[in-house]
C-alpha cells in the first residue's frame, strides 16, 4: 500500500484548477467579444487541422506499415467521400493487413 502524500494531492488539485481555468477562460473571452477579429477567426479555423495532425502524425511515423498504408487509404478515400466512408476504408485496410500478415 502506497504511503497518501499531501504534496500529490496539491499537485493535482492546481493542475486541475489551471487546466479548468485555461478551458473556461477561452470560452469567456470569445463570448464577451462583440466581434471576432480576422485573425482570430482564422487562428480558430486552423484548429481542426491541427488537433488532427497531432493525432495522426505520431501514429504515421511510429506505427507499422498497416498503420501507415491504412492512413494513405483513408486519406485518399476522405478526398472524395465523406469521414464515415474514411474511416471505414482505413479500419478494413489495417484489420485485412493484420490478419493476412499475421
């Protein structure tokens, strides 16, 4: 049994409160603007881009070659059609390869 420690407890109580207070302080911001500049605006439309290419790129770069192979399919599949059939596409590619490689 592990011993309690009230320096963890602190630790994790202020990294809760920072992170709390780091969501609901963009969320205040961005509601009591009356208008949001350009910049802004185009600073919250890369987001999306962004959040997907941190989940993506370790993944290409450490996993196999099903996972890389399967993300070029989903790739090429989500330029024509929508995200269900892309991530379908990359699901069959990366199960088949699996189970044919062994």
């Amino acid at each position: 049994m592990t011993q309690f420690d009230p320096h963890m407890v602190l630790l994790i109580f202020a990294a809760a409160v920072v992170t709390y207070l780091t969501r609901i302080g963009g969320f205040i911001l961005i509601t009591r603007m009356t208008r949001i500049p350009p910049r802004v605006e185009a600073a919250l439309n890369a987001v999306p881009a962004a959040v997907l290419t941190t989940l993506v790129a370790p993944a290409f770069f450490i996993g196999g070659w099903d996972v890389k192979v399967s993300l070029l399919v989903a790739l090429l599949v989500g330029l024509r059609f929508s995200s269900t059939p892309m991530l379908i596409a990359g699901w069959i590619v990366v199960m088949a390869w699996r189970y044919l490689a062994g």
